[in-house]
C-alpha cells in the first residue's frame, strides 16, 4: 500500500487548483510526481468533498422539488408526513432513501413542540378507546368516528354527518363488526352523547344515556369514563386520531374541490386496510393487524340486532342505585359487584 505525503498549504492548494482546472486525478499525479493517493486526499479540501457529497445526495429530489412544493402548498395551514410523500413520489420514480426527503423536508417546515401521551399496555381483549374527532373542508364539516384495540393498536374509522346516539351505536356496531368482537371495556372522555351530565348526582355519579348503557349490557362490554381535562388518558386513540389527520386526511382532501362522505368512507377503509393497520407500529414495533390475530381470540362474539327501545330515556349510575329519570331502582349489591356480573357475561 502506498503511503500518504503530508504535504504543505502551497502544496495542496497547487493540487486543488489543477483539479479546478479539470485535470483528472491521474494527470495532476504525472505531473506533480505525488502518489495517486495523496493526489485523491489532498485535490478536494474537506469542505469541498462534503459540499459536493451533498449536492448530489439534494439532485437526487430535484425533479420532485416542484411536486412537493405542489402538494405542501395545496395541504398548507396542515403538514404532509414524510411518509405519504414518499409513497407518492416513489410512485413518480423516485429511487432515493426517505432520510433524504425527511432531512429536505426539515428545512421546510416549522419547527413545532411535540404533544406527549401517557402510555399504559392493556391485555388482549381487555380495551378499546373510542372517540369522535372533527374534520373540516371548507365550509363543511365531518365527524370521524375513532375506535382502537389497546393491545393490538388496530385502528377503525368511520366517517359521519352527526353524533347523534343511532349514529353512535351504528359505528360501534361497525367496529366490533370490523374488529371481529366485543372487547371487555370501552374507554371515552366526556362525550356529550354518553355522559348527559357529569357529577350530577355528587362526584363520580353521573347521568348517562340509558340507550347507550342498555346497548352496551346488550353487547357485553363495560363503559368507562375518563376524568375531565385528562385526554391522555385515552393516549392510544388520540395518537390514532392525529395519524388520521395527518396521513389520511389531509393528503386525501388536499387539491380536491368537494368531497362526499361516502369517498371519505371508501377511502379510509381502503388507507385501514392497505396502510395504517398494515404498517409496524412505533410503540410496539409490531404491525396492528398481526398482533390483531392473537387480540381477536379474547374478543366476545358479536350480538346482533340491538333495538333502541328506550328513546331519550335517562339513566344515571351511583355508588348502589340505578337512577332513571322517572323512577328509581335499588339494588342488592354495590355496582362494582353488578359490573362484574355485567363483564362476566360479556
């Protein structure tokens, strides 16, 4: 192996100049008597190298430049994951790693705190975190219906015009349909459709709807409610939502003039199937819809044909009373005793 000549500034910029001048390596070796490998060491400066490294890493995107800047502005206040503009431009030809267009696209975008979630790990079976979200596009507005297995992280969504308590009964009916069963559990913030009134008979009682608490003894799963002003409780659904909008949403309405709830729905049924329940999740680091195999042999089967016999009817549930708005029916034992004969059942 042929050794390396420290050489001197004059020495070195002599070199760097002839190879300016477009004489190749071999040449300015010739002439100058210096080994070939010093010539290679010493004929571009450091800064050079990196710099020009750089510029033909950065070339590799320029083609697309003008599409991503395209798609960012036809998205714009929202922001495009890298992501889905690398499963778009792939489509368009490009052959360079996605770190490239993430460390591109980081010069671009607007430097934001991240939200942080609590995390806690359910058994198979044992949750689901429910949740509506709003989606605006121009003047209209969409509800999406959230639901995610908190073992798995399997994702269901559907799309709505209203929140009404069919409509809610309808989507969770939807999801067990999707999921395959019935989980053990069903977590919600304060959701206006459920919880008629917080704390309205001391704290921790409250007034539900009786239609949706006698759908939830119908189907066999125990409705919890989180405490106000703590979303993270329901960590995993709320990632799930910000996923939604940012992966699905927002690159689906961006450069559309209308959009109809029945393309949302057919849509995001296909972005379930193909890519977010498709894809290795970033807490578990396992794809949704394997760790779904083993989650679905916990779920309860499914039942059918529930009837909402019981209109706006009220049901409040205390510490050992069952309060309906007419009248009142005491029980023998505590409602932690009921819940699980409730569960039990499922």
């Amino acid at each position: 192996m042929l050794e390396l000549k420290v050489l001197g500034e004059l020495e070195m910029f002599e070199l760097q100049i002839m190879y300016k001048q477009g004489y190749s390596l071999k040449e300015i070796s010739r002439v100058t008597g210096h080994s070939i490998n010093t010539v290679r060491k010493y004929a571009r400066d450091k800064k050079e190298r990196c710099y020009i490294r750089s510029q033909l890493r950065i070339s590799k995107l320029e083609e697309y430049k003008s599409y991503l800047t395209k798609r960012i502005r036809e998205a714009s206040p929202h922001w495009l994951p890298a992501t889905v503009l690398y499963d778009e431009i792939k489509l368009r030809g490009y052959k360079g790693r996605i770190s490239l267009l993430r460390s591109y696209l980081s010069t671009l975008k607007p430097k934001s705190k991240p939200r942080e979630f609590i995390r806690f790990e359910t058994e198979p079976g044992e949750q689901m975190q429910v949740d509506f979200a709003h989606f605006k596009f121009e003047k209209k507005i969409f509800y999406a219906f959230v639901a995610t297995l908190g073992y798995s992280r399997m994702i269901f969504v559907r799309f709505v015009e209203n929140q009404k308590i069919e409509t809610l009964i309808q989507c969770h009916e939807d999801a067990f349909d999707y999921f395959g069963g019935v989980p053990k559990h069903c977590l919600y913030d304060n959701m206006k459709t459920i919880i008629l009134n917080r704390n309205a008979f001391g704290s921790g009682k409250h007034r539900l709807h009786r239609t949706f608490y006698d759908f939830a003894k119908h189907c066999g799963f125990n409705p919890i409610v989180c405490k106000p002003y703590h979303p993270q409780t329901k960590g995993k659904v709320e990632r799930a939502i910000s996923y939604l909008r940012y992966s699905f949403y927002h690159p689906f309405i961006a450069g559309k003039d209308k959009v109809s709830l029945d393309e949302l729905n057919i849509s995001v049924l296909n972005w379930l199937n193909l890519t977010a329940n498709q894809r290795t999740h970033a807490t578990t680091k396992t794809i949704p819809m394997e760790r779904w195999v083993i989650e679905k042999t916990y779920l309860s089967s499914l039942v059918h044909n529930y009837s909402t016999n019981y209109g706006s009817e009220r049901l409040s549930i205390t510490t050992n009373t069952l309060i309906m708005k007419h009248n009142t029916v005491s029980l023998q034992h505590s409602l932690s005793i009921y819940d699980a004969l409730f569960i039990g059942g499922a």
